[in-house]
C-alpha cells in the first residue's frame, strides 16, 4: 500500500509580485505602521505661536507621548491618514462623522500631574466658522450675536478628536481651588509662581534716553519678537523669563522694573465665565473649583454659569430650566455628578495665552498626550546656520 503523506509544493508556478504591487505593499504596510505609532505611541507636533513661550518657542518640533496618559482610543475612527481635520490643498473634511465611537483610553504610566505640557484638543473647538477660525465660534457669538455669526459663516461641528491641538501647562488639576491675584496663581490657597521658564511683561525704566539695547539682547531679549517695546525716550515694556529680569535689574543704567498686571477691578467679558458678576480678568479672578470625577454639586444659577457648559457638552447632558425647577436629560434633579476629570490649563507666556481663563475646563477625553522632548528646533528670524537652533535640539520639557 502506497501512503503519501504530503505532496511537494511547486512554488516554480507562483506568480512573482510585480514591482508595482511590491510598491502598493509597502507604501500600505508603511501607512498602516505609521497610523499605529501616532494613535498608540508618540506623534510629532510644531509649536506654532508663543503661547508657552519661554518654555516652547515657535518653530520648536516636539514629540508627543500617547503612553504616559494612556493612548486615547480614536472616537472618529474613519479619517484620512496623517491629515487631522482638514484635508490638504482640497480644504474639505479629512474624515467620516458617521461613525463615531464612545471616549475610551488605554491604561497609562501615570496621572496628569500640575505643571505637566500637555497636547489637548480645544474644548471650544466644537463648533467653528470656518472663515474667521482665530476667534473661537463662543466668542464671535458673543461679540455679534449668533445668528449675525451663523448668517455670515460657515458653520461647522467637529468631533472631539478633531478638534483643533493646543499645548499648555496644567495648573490644577480635578479638585483643585485655583485662583490668580495680581498675575500669581493659587493653588488650594498656596502659591504657585510662574516657572522659570515662563515670561511676564514688565514695564523697565532707563536711567538715560540713551539705552545700550545691545546689552539687553544678551541677557535674551529680543526686539525681533516684539519683546521690547518701546513707550517713551526712557520707558519700555520688556517680556521676559524672572531670571532675565533679576539680570536686568543688576544693570547699572536700569532704575526700575515693575511687572504690567491688569487692575483688580478691570472686567473683562472675555474672560470665563463670561459673567458680569464676577469682575474676573486676565491677572485676577477665581477662586474657581475644578471638577472632578464623582463631585457632586448643587443645580443652581451660580453654579450653571460655571459649570453648565460642562455639564452640557463634555458630559453630554440636555439642561432645562423650568420654573427654579432644574431638567437633566428630561428628569427633575437638584444636583449633578461629574463622570470626568477637568483640568485648567494656562500657557507659560501668560499675557499672550488664550487659555482657560477664556474658555474654561478642558475635559479627560480631549487629553491627547504629554509633551515629551524638542528634537528638532527653527528660527525663522535666523540667518543660514543659525535658523536652527542647536541647544534646543533633544532638550526636555519641564
């Protein structure tokens, strides 16, 4: 009896891949790879204005860590690759809101701590003119009124994932009391002092019309980045870093410098919540809790001109008034638990940061991830050689 256990492969009659299909192969393999390391592990990002100046700088390339917060599962899961929300050249949507899945994150290395850089989608980003993006579409309504603003825009909504990225420092997290006096935030009741790193604008006064500038550039100023300005033959405004200015004031022809903070009593309707009872702006305001998952607070008017945009469109509530009466999701209820985390951010260029301090809390699940090292950094004011510069290159962030 003949047994045959296997039979021989003739691998002489396989078709071989053309060179094309080798190509596709690889280009899809490649795009496939790419798209996994910038959802799961680390993306690239670009500084682009001085929000966090001095601790970022334009032009500073960043890389981005999915993995220390937890890699966010993609709630918009249909999208072109490496395109974010808009598509290039075509300037149509660079994805597919059809589908849409609920917000779920891998575990992580560890929490959001305070003075963490992190990269966030902006929570006021839902909704936005398409023509005039620069203002968010919350704060055109509120200069012109919504229906001028619908009337004269284009309108869009935009999950959030497709939101646009910010980059800031957290200055409180969940739970935190946090409120700012004479431009020094405060923590719990402590203080916690502007980094290092960070700038101020100052108003410097020269003992002589005749000021060595060139002596204040060495110490990092710059006139190029509009961080001398000047007021009169013996008065400037200077923005700088605390360790600049304890330099500068041990120069022999400085006689004082004083930081430019906004008065007390100066409202400013920009500011959150946006509430003429509060007489809150950019240098002083709060004090202000930030939510946190499982606070519970009471339902009532001072707490919904805090909390109501929370309540309604990161935690995905319908809020009715009837009567002194308070509807969520068509249920009578006197008070509401947070089921997220908020955090409020401010950038390290205080004066020249739209933050938190305009638009509020950002939520948990408009984390994207922590910012981890500079490696690539570009001055645009430079000349040949020094366009780049070489200190920042794989420097950390603190």
């Amino acid at each position: 009896m003949n047994f045959k256990f296997w039979k021989k492969r003739d691998n002489s009659k396989k078709k071989k891949k053309s060179k094309g299909r080798e190509w596709v192969d690889a280009i899809v393999f490649a795009v496939v790879a790419a798209t996994l390391i910038r959802v799961f592990f680390i993306e690239a990002y670009v500084i682009p204005s001085g929000s966090m100046e001095r601790s970022l700088l334009v032009g500073d390339y960043l890389f981005v860590s999915k993995v220390n917060y937890g890699a966010r599962i993609p709630m918009t899961p249909i999208s072109f690759p490496f395109a974010h929300h808009t598509m290039p050249i075509l300037n149509t949507k660079a994805y597919y809101d059809g589908v849409q899945w609920k917000y779920r994150r891998l575990p992580g290395l560890q929490e959001i701590k305070r003075n963490d850089v992190v990269v966030f989608n902006f929570p006021e980003g839902d909704t936005v003119a398409l023509e005039n993006q620069v203002p968010s579409y919350r704060s055109l309504v509120r200069a012109s009124g919504k229906e001028a603003v619908d009337n004269m825009y284009t309108i869009v909504y935009r999950p959030v994932d497709k939101r646009e990225n910010y980059i800031k420092r957290v200055v409180a997290i969940g739970g935190d009391t946090l409120s700012m006096v004479a431009g020094l935030v405060m923590i719990n009741g402590k203080p916690s002092p502007l980094i290092e790193t960070g700038q101020m604008p100052y108003r410097v006064t020269f003992k002589t019309a005749d000021v060595n500038l060139e002596a204040v550039e060495a110490l990092g100023f710059s006139i190029q980045r509009n961080e001398i300005f000047q007021y009169s033959e013996t008065e400037y405004m200077l923005k700088g870093s605390s360790k600049m200015i304890n330099q500068l004031k041990e120069l022999d022809f400085v006689a004082t410098v004083d930081p430019l903070v906004t008065n007390e009593q100066s409202f400013k309707e920009e500011i959150f919540p946006h509430d003429k009872n509060r007489p809150w702006n950019v240098d002083n305001f709060g004090p202000i809790i930030v939510p946190k998952k499982g606070w519970t607070i009471a339902l009532d008017s001072a707490n919904l001109v805090m909390y109501g945009r929370a309540i309604q469109a990161y935690e995905k509530n319908t809020l009715e008034k009837k009567g002194n009466d308070y509807y969520i999701n068509g249920k009578k209820e006197t008070t509401f638990t947070f089921k997220m985390n908020y955090y409020f951010m401010m950038g390290d260029n205080r004066h020249e940061s739209a933050d938190s301090r305009y638009w509020g809390f950002v939520p948990e699940d408009h984390i994207v991830g922590k910012a981890l090292f500079i490696w690539m950094s570009w001055d645009s004011f430079g000349s040949w050689f020094n366009k780049i510069r070489w200190n920042r290159l794989f420097r950390g962030i603190d």
